[in-house]
C-alpha cells in the first residue's frame, strides 16, 4: 500500500511538472496545432490510465470555465465529462456533504490568491459508494492575463482504506495493552484489598529440609486476630491451646509428607488471654529445594461457634420443622417441632429415606428439587411437597433450604402449610369460576387499575370494540382503546365513584377498532381492598346500538304515524286481531258521525252503504280469517248523511310468533274518482276501452299510494285523451272530405232542382237540412280542433319520453321544460280542492345545447312533480282564503353563462321549503320525506347522477323552512368536448 502510495505521489508530481512545462509551453510559443493535437493525445492517454482525473479550468474576466476533465472522472465520481465541462454543479453535487464547506473554503482561496491548491475529500457516486480524492493543481497566467488551473484529481480511496485499517489496529493493540495493564493493576490492588479486608488473616508457611518454618507473608489481619505484628507470626505456635497442639502439629507433618490440603480447627489463647477458635485452611506446595509451603487463610470461628450453639438451642425450642439432611437422602437431624407436627418419633424420621414420607405425586418433583442442590455450589432452594404423618394423612410442607457443599449437608426449615393450600385451592376454584363467568358473560367486562390502565378485558369487550385481549390489556384508554369517552367522565367523577356504593351509570358512545360507532350502557364501580384503598375500577357494559336503535326508529315510526294521522285527510283506524273495533277511533268517528258504543265490535259496518254492506262485511271476514291483505271499496256514510265513496286497504300487525297482534287500516275518499267513473259511462261506447284502462291505472294508484313519474305520465294522458286518437285523427280528413262533397251536392241539387217533389220536402224539413248545412262543418271544425289538441298532448308525451330520441344530440331546453309542463297540466290546473298553480316563465334567449333529452326531461319531471306535491301538501292546511291572497306558483327561469359556457335553469316555488336537517340527504338513495306509497327515494338520487355525471354539470338545491325553494341546474352548452377532454 506504501509502495503504491509512493507510486501515485511521483506519478502526480510528474503529472504537476508535466503540467506546468505544458503549460509555459502554451504560454511562451503557442505551439502549432499538431503539435498541440499530438500533445492532448498524449496527455489523454496518460490521463486514462490514471486513478483518477486530470483537469483544466479558465477564469476569463472573472467568468471560470471548465476547458477540459478526462474520462477517469467518471470512474472517480459517476460524472460524465461532457456533463462537468458544461456545469461544475455536477461536480459540486458529488461532494461529501461533510466535505462541500471546506472545498468551497481551499478553492476560493486558490482562486482568489492565485496559489497552488491542495485539498483531500470524499466524492459519493450516484451508486451511493464513497471515494476519497486528492486533488493538485498550480495556476498559470497566460499572455491574455487569463489564470488558467491545470491539476489532478487521484482516487486515493485504497490508501485511505489501508491508513483507516492501520490506524484501527493501532489503536485496538493500544487499547488491548492499556485494558491489560488496568486489569493487572486491579488485580493487584484487588488482592492487596482483600488481604487487607478479609475477616481472617492470610499467610504463608514455609517449612524447609532442615525442619525449621518461617512465614514469608503474613496479612495484617494478624493484628486483630492473633493480637500478633506481621514480623511476630512466629509466636503463633506457642498461642495453640495445649489439647489441641499435638493434633496441630501431627496435621502439619501429615499434609508435609502427603501434599494434602490442610482444614483443621483449634483454639488459641492471645497474648491478652481471650480463647478463639479458629480455622486453618492451607494447600501445599513442594519446592525444587524439597522445602514446602503452604498457602492459607485463618479464619476466626469463635463467633460460629458461639452462633452454633445458640442455633443448637433455637433448634429445639423453634416453632417451624427443623431438619439438617445429607446427601445420602437420610434426615441426620430433626427438632422437636418436626416429631410433634408429624407424629413420629427422631428414631423413626432417621431411620427411613426423604422420599419415603413424601406423597406419591411429589415423589419426583422433591426427587428433582433435591439432585438440583446437591448439583449446585450454594444458595436458598425453597418448594412445597405433602408428608405422611404419623395418622396415615398428609400435611403440606413449604421448605427453604441452605445448601453447605463442603459439608454435604442441606440445612431445611419447613413450614406446615396445609391450611393455606386448602385457602388457596378454594380461591383458585373461586378465581376459575369467576374468570369463566366473566369470560362467557354476555356484557363486557372491563377491569382498569388506578391509572385507568386495562388489567381484564374479556371476550364481549372483544367483540363489541373489535380489540383483542392481547391488543387491549396493559394499555391506557387514552390510546384509543376501548370506551375512552366513559374513562374520561369517571376520570372526572372519581370522587363520587369512590363514595358510591353502588358505582356509576353511564351510556356512551364508543369507536370500534374497524370506525363502527356503538352505543353501550355502562356500571362501573371502584375496587376496594380490606384497607380500604382503591385498587382500580370494574366497568360492566352491554351493547345497546340495536336497542336504541330500534326505541329511535319506534320513535321516528310513531311520530310519522301520528303525524300521518294529524295530517292526512284519510281516514286512520285498527282493530283487534279477531278485527273488531275494541276502542275508540277519532278519524272514523269525526268523519261518520258514530259514537263510540255504535262503532264497538262490528258496530261500524252500520255507516257502510246498506247495498254494500254484505259485500264488505263478507270480504273483511275472509281477510281476518286468512290473515290476508284487506282491500276493498264501499260507500260510507259522512255525518251529514251523504255517502261517499272510499277505496279500503288493512292489513294485519303480526307477532313475533306469527300470530296478528292487530289490524290497521285506511280508508281513502275516491268519491270524485267515482262521479268522474259515473260520467265517462255515459260517453260513447268508442271510449269504453279507454275509460277502462283509465279506471285500472286510477285504481292501482290508489291502492299502491304511489305517484311515480310514470303514473303522472299514465294520469296526465287519460285526463287528456278523450275518444282514440288514431281512429278519430285518422277518419276527420275523410269525414270533412265526405261532408264537403255531400253539401256541394245538395248546393248543386237545389240550385238545379229549385222545386223538389213532396217527399224530397218532408225530408228536407225532417232533417233540418239547413240548420245541418250549416252546423254540419261546425262540428267537423270542432272534431278537428279536438284532435289537433289531442295530437299536441301526444306530442308532448314524446318529446318528454325522447323514446325515438334516446341519443346524444342538441336540442332546445325549452322544448322539453314545455313537454314537461304540458303532462303536469292536470296536476297544475284548478281543482275544486284548490286553485291553479300558477306557472311563471322567464326563458332567455338560449342555444340549442348537446345532452341526452330524455334523461333531462326526467329531471324535470322529478324536480317540477316534488314543488307540486309541496304546494298541494302546504294548500292542504290553509283555507280557500289564504290561498288565494297567497297564491302557489312555481317559477322557471333560464339564463346563458357566457363566462363559463353554460346554461342555468332555475325551478323554484313558494312552498313550505325544506329545513337544513332534511336538504343535506335530499340526493341520498332511499331517501325520502313522502308518505309510503308515494315515493320511492330515487327521484332526486337519479336526477342527481343524470346532472353530474351524465352531462357534466351541476344540481344544487337552496331552500330553508318557510321560505320556498329553488333547484340550480347548471349544463354545459358544448357536452361533447367535455367528454372529449375527459376521455
């Protein structure tokens, strides 16, 4: 790495110098063009074989320029040389971010002071792989006073890499021996610690060849131990207790000659006559020399030993079992207390193994407990097993056990826990039964601690907020999960919910993991422990969406209906299941006159039309038998005694098991129906088919209840349509023709034949002929007039429907508003109920525009048949005076809007309006404020999607209560380049 380190510096000094010969070169004799050429060539050639870039940049005027960079620069920086020659910024883009300020700093610099420039950098390739460069250049002024830079850029990346490498190693090896040396030093000091802190004394004992001991190291725990200085050790001999000196010795010359570790314990007499018992724990070591030392520690026993027998007179006055056991599996001792809980004696608890007073069940698991102490080196084991007592039962026994390894003993306390276990398995079964209960519970059950943090969250709570109890335990309401609202609320009310000792009633609304809203009714209550402190709150709640729901929709149905009956001017009325009147019935009894005795039971067949009493006592008899749909018609007697004709539709209120819980009926007056019926009879037989069609189309309207855009269209032709317009239409030109010819005859006859004979004259006067010649084109004229009439309605039915022109086309709007008027005619004229409806046309000068005319006319129909159900449904409250000071009128008004290219139609009426709750659903499917029957919701939805989607434009409705109303349709007059742009 240092050889081709070396190689790239010389390579670049003699690039530099190369350079700057070239460069004086230029400067001196403008070399001849092939000279200069075979130079590049050269120049190029070196620089391809580069690890790097060489470059050439101009400052003309302050303008810099790049000259030249060679192909390595894209190898270096990803940067095409074509690209950096044009734009600098491609090179400046390149830079390490670290790096861009401080080659910003060294260029302007060199450039500014016109010195050599020297920088090393990184460069990041479009790849994303960083190289480092090292860039040289010396500036040269030229005879224009140009400063022209000439320099290198090398790819010194594998010399970096090499010096980072090495740098790295270095500073490991650096850290390996300091972190060394600080351990040796620690070990040091750890040891000259210990010495220094242990409770003993450490030493070592020299013993040479020739017999005499010496100790070569002695801690300063002698002072305290031996009452002794360091340099005095060897007075320890002589402090040995006489009866234990003889073993003391014969132990040393034992583990001399068998290099076997020394653990003995004696006592000792200090210089100030205290007697201590102390441990001596050496290992020996033999020397080249034969002599033998030993490492070892003294250890002060006089306090075990003192704790040793009071242990000896706790253990048997101790209250807890007792036991020392070795590893053999055999008790070696037991205290008192054992024999008396167990009923054994110590003989017969010594004689026997561990395992032989132990359950069969916890035979292994106590087998298990007891091969894993003696496996390990110390600690406190504790489990529970049952014993055999002397009764033949078993008691349960909790057992801390203390291993000693050097001694193979486990040192035990038991404890009879046979009441506890018993506590313990009925909480359990308790807790079992309580945690089964909550889970199959169907409420949610919520369980928070103090902090409102979910600690139980059962499977209903799942179901209901869609959170399972993983996703939900352990985390706050606040995080969104669960009832948050209700927490907030308690959260506020936590006073009160402590004091209540019934809890808190809540009902809240609630968002599931998926958005669902739901409504649950809530008891929460504090948890209180035997203290008396709060350890959290319980919160059992049910779901109640579909309840409230249903109490809401029961509600809304209620309030429809009552209004319905306050409201319509049809008679409202239900009965028993067996379909007898069993109370009182305010529509039947205001209309008819009856009291409620005469109405009870069948009492009100005596109002229905004595000829039409049998029949419709005989039908509603068949519909309460079959449980069938009730429909009929009879004439009904009013209070003023004039009968009336009514159409009667019931039907029967089932029960969930199936069974009918009532009856409800209506009873709809069709008197005007009937009198027009009695009319149409009387026309010629040629309008039979007709007015029997018509009486088929007017009677399933009235059953249904339905005004459809089809039924106003089937209506407004059969209250125009008098005699068959292709029969009539097609025999009036022939009649006339006929008629013509025949009074041209006798005109002819009678100017020929001034004097007829008798008979001619009988015939003549009987015929009236000259009233006939002259009343006879009269009602030819009139027939016409008839027909021509007829033709328009029928005209107008077929620009409103467009069936034969069903495509896309350009039209006149006006001719379809004009349509549509002309089939609501009947519906907008005067009736004996109200007055006319009074049409006000404000039409501008409007272009033909592109649109479906069919689907237009519908909107039409829609938007003009909803203002005249609200006018007649407003006129239906007020009397003839009111509205004839404030007559209903519905206003069309069309304007062109150059600036956006459309055509605005503006419909409005004075009606009743619509209140803001009901205008924002106006265009929702389904929705409707007409009674059943008389709507299916779709109307306005349709006509909406025919606006906007269909011809590209808009529908917008501006109405409040009380204040009419007005529908904005805004179409573009050229459709098809709408479609055009959007295609």
């Amino acid at each position: 790495m240092e050889q081709r380190t070396g190689e790239l510096d010389r390579l670049n000094q003699a690039l530099q110098s190369e350079i700057q010969e070239r460069a004086n070169a230029i400067q001196q004799y403008q070399q001849a063009d092939l000279a200069l050429i075979q130079e590049q060539t050269r120049l190029k050639q070196i620089a391809a074989h580069l690890p790097g870039a060489i470059f050439q940049f101009t400052s003309r005027n302050g303008v810099w320029t790049i000259d030249y960079v060679s192909e390595g620069i894209f190898e270096l920086a990803g940067i095409r040389p074509a690209d950096m020659m044009r734009d600098i910024n491609y090179f400046i883009a390149r830079l390490h971010p670290e790096d861009l300020d401080t080659y910003i700093a060294s260029s302007n610099q060199a450039i500014h002071a016109t010195v050599p420039w020297t920088y090393e950098g990184r460069l990041i390739k479009p790849n994303g792989e960083i190289r480092s460069f090292q860039g040289a250049s010396t500036p040269i002024r030229n005879e224009r006073n140009e400063v022209i830079f000439c320099g290198v850029l090398l790819d010194i990346s594998d010399r970096k890499l090499a010096e980072a490498a090495l740098k790295q190693l270095n500073e490991e090896l650096e850290t390996r021996v300091r972190e060394r040396t600080r351990k040796l030093q620690q070990s040091e000091a750890r040891f000259q610690k210990l010495a220094a802190n242990v409770p003993g004394m450490i030493c070592q004992l020299r013993l040479d060849p020739d017999g005499s001991r010496s100790f070569p190291y002695v801690s300063p725990g002698c002072r305290s131990l031996l009452e002794l200085l360091p340099q005095e050790a060897m007075q320890f001999f002589d402090l040995i207790h006489p009866r234990d000196r003889h073993r003391v010795e014969a132990a040393i010359v034992d583990s001399a000659q068998t290099l076997q570790d020394m653990n003995e314990e004696y006592r000792i007499i200090t210089p100030s006559g205290k007697l201590k018992w102390v441990q001596v724990v050496a290992r020996p070591e033999r020397l080249n020399n034969g002599a033998v030392v030993w490492d070892g520690l003294f250890i002060d026993l006089t306090e075990r030993r003192q704790a040793e027998a009071e242990r000896d007179r706790f253990f048997s006055l101790s209250p807890d079992m007792l036991c020392i056991a070795g590893y053999d599996g055999y008790f070696k001792r037991v205290n008192p207390a054992m024999e008396k809980i167990l009923g054994y004696s110590t003989e017969e608890l010594l004689s026997a193994p561990l395992l032989h007073w132990v359950h069969p069940d916890d035979a292994k698991a106590t087998q298990d407990e007891i091969a894993t102490m003696q496996q390990a080196t110390g600690g406190t084991f504790s489990f529970e097993n049952r014993y055999l007592t002397k009764s033949g039962g078993y008691r349960w026994l909790s057992w801390s056990s203390v291993l000693l390894p050097e001694e193979n003993l486990i040192y035990a306390i038991a404890r009879d826990i046979t009441e506890r276990k018993h506590a313990e398995q009925l909480l359990t079964h308790q807790k079992q039964r309580l945690s089964l209960l909550i889970e199959q519970s169907p409420v949610a059950v919520i369980e928070w601690d103090c902090n409102f943090r979910i600690a139980v969250w059962n499977r209903t709570a799942e179901a209901i907020f869609g959170y399972s109890a993983a996703e939900a335990i352990g985390r706050y309401a606040s995080e969104g999960i669960g009832p948050h609202s209700l927490v907030v609320e308690l959260t506020e009310e936590i006073g009160e919910l402590l004091q209540s000792p019934t809890g808190l009633h809540k009902i809240h609304d609630h968002s599931t993991k998926e958005g669902r809203t739901v409504t649950c009714e809530w008891h929460s209550k504090a948890l209180i422990d035997a203290n008396g402190n709060a350890i959290g709150v319980v919160s059992i709640g049910q779901d109640i969406s579909e309840r409230r729901r249903v109490q809401q929709a029961l509600r809304y149905s209620e309030e429809r209906y009552r209004s319905l009956v306050e409201a319509t001017s049809h008679i409202i009325w239900y009965t028993a299941a067996n379909g007898e009147f069993i109370c009182e019935q305010p529509a039947w009894m205001g209309f008819t006159g009856q009291t409620y005795p005469q109405i009870q039971g069948w009492g009100w067949l005596e109002a229905v039309h004595p000829d039409d009493r049998p029949k419709t006592a005989e039908k509603w008899a068949a519909a309460v038998l079959a449980r069938s749909l009730y429909k009929t018609e009879h004439r009904l007697r009013r209070q003023d005694g004039q009968y009336r004709y009514m159409s009667v539709r019931a039907i029967p209120i089932l029960k969930p098991d199936g069974s009918v819980r009532e009856w409800i009926g209506i009873h709809s007056d069709i008197s005007d129906r009937k009198l027009a019926e009695l009319k149409l009879q009387q026309k010629t037989q040629d309008l039979e088919n007709t007015l029997h069609e018509l009486q088929r189309t007017q009677s399933h309207l009235v059953q249904s209840e339905k005004m459809s855009s089809l039924g106003q269209l089937v209506a407004g032709v059969a209250h125009e349509i008098n005699n068959p317009v292709n029969f009539i239409y097609g025999n009036l030109i022939h009649a006339n023709e006929y008629a013509n010819n025949l009074l041209s005859v006798i005109q002819a006859y009678q100017a020929h034949y001034p004097n007829p004979v008798d008979p001619v004259i009988d015939a003549i006067e009987a015929a009236d002929l000259e009233f006939l010649v002259e009343d006879l084109p009269k009602l030819l004229l009139s027939m016409q007039v008839g027909a021509e009439r007829i033709r328009e309605i029928i005209a107008a039915l077929r620009n409103f429907s467009r069936l034969d022109e069903a495509e896309f086309k350009s039209v006149n709007i006006h001719d379809g508003l004009e349509s549509t008027l002309m089939i609501l005619h009947n519906r907008l004229k005067a009736k004996p109920e109200h007055p006319e409806i009074q049409i006000c046309k404000e039409y501008s000068d409007l272009p033909s525009i592109e649109c479906y005319p069919g689907q237009l006319n519908q909107v039409f129909m829609n938007i003009l048949v909803n203002a005249i159900d609200a006018l007649e449904e407003r006129d239906e409250t007020r009397s003839l005076g009111e509205i004839q000071q404030d007559p209903s009128w519905i206003r069309i008004a069309t304007t062109v809007q150059k600036a956006t290219q459309t055509v605005q139609i503006a419909i409005s009426d004075n009606g009743p309006g619509i209140p803001e709750t009901i205008k924002n659903r106006i265009f929702d499917p389904f929705f409707t404020t007409k009674t059943i029957g008389k709507g299916t919701g779709l109307g306005m939805t349709i006509s909406y999607q025919i606006i906007t989607e269909k011809h590209k434009g808009s529908l917008e409705c501006y109405s409040a209560s009380n204040q009419g109303t007005t529908f904005i349709i805004q179409l573009p007059i050229h459709l098809s380049t709408y479609q055009t742009l959007e295609a």
